[in-house]
C-alpha cells in the first residue's frame, strides 16, 4: 500500500510542479507586457490609452460585430481578446482621424491585431456575411512580425 502512496505523491508533486510552471509562464508575460518601452509607456498602458480615447466612437452595432467576431474565442480569455482587438481598432481610428469606427475599420483592426491562425475564422464569417474581403487581401498576406514596428506607415 505505501509503494502507491509514493507514486500518488510523486505524481501529485509533478502536477503541481507543472500547474505553477505553466501559471508562472502567464504571469510573466503578462509582466513583460507591463514593462515601458522607450517612450515610457508599456503595451497595456497604451491599449487602456485608445480604449479610452475612443470608447465614445463604438456604437451598438459595431460592438455587437466585435462581440460576434470574439465569439469562438474561450470564455476565460475573450475579455482579454476583446480588448486587445478593441484598442488596436481604437489605434487605427485615431490614426485616421475617424470619428465613430465602422465595421471597415472593426475588420482591420482584428486583422492587425490577431495572428494569422485566426484570420481564417475572419473569412468565414466575413462570407457568411456577405461582406467582400478584396480590400483587406493585402493585411490577410501580411505576418504578424510584418506588422511591427512601423506598419503605420505602411499601411498609409
């Protein structure tokens, strides 16, 4: 009876040795994203900072378009997701002097700010929808290490 305690033991030791590890991991990143950066702002601090310049632009229909467009990512995770996607669409706006984001710029900015496994679930809905996504081919080809630092001007 006690060899099967030790191996419940052993087992039970590494499973919360890998439960941390993968938490840590989190944890950490979640850290490095607090960091500044050169300008003395960190990524967080500049996702809170379009967020807030631009929560007076979204109106009902295009948040329901964001929520449709965040739905198949998890429950736990879509807040996270939702915002990410929402101040890099509130960075776009800014950047092109718009005043109320519209479903163009929500289509953009998710592409700009997801990787690339995910813009295939962004086509589908997208047809499902009827929507042409001929004007948005060229950020569809673009890689997500395409798009730092300057995809700004790029993008112009």
């Amino acid at each position: 009876m006690s060899g099967i305690m030790n191996y419940i033991l052993i087992f039970w030791g590494f499973f919360l040795i890998g439960t941390m590890a993968i938490g840590g991991f989190f944890m950490f990143r979640k850290f490095l994203k607090q960091l500044p950066k050169a300008d003395g702002k960190s990524d967080m601090d500049w996702e809170v900072y379009y967020m807030n310049k631009t929560k007076h632009m979204w109106e009902q229909p295009e948040i329901d378009f964001l929520e449709e467009l965040v739905s198949p990512v998890p429950e736990l995770f879509r807040d996270v997701a939702r915002h990410k996607i929402a101040s890099k669409i509130g960075e776009i706006a800014l950047k092109k002097n718009k005043d109320k984001i519209s479903q163009e710029l929500i289509i953009e900015g998710y592409i700009v700010a997801t990787p690339k496994r995910d813009h295939r679930f962004l086509r589908k809905r997208l047809r499902e929808k009827n929507i042409d996504i001929t004007p948005y081919e060229p950020l569809f080809h673009m890689a997500k290490e395409d798009y730092a630092p300057n995809w700004q001007e790029r993008y112009k």
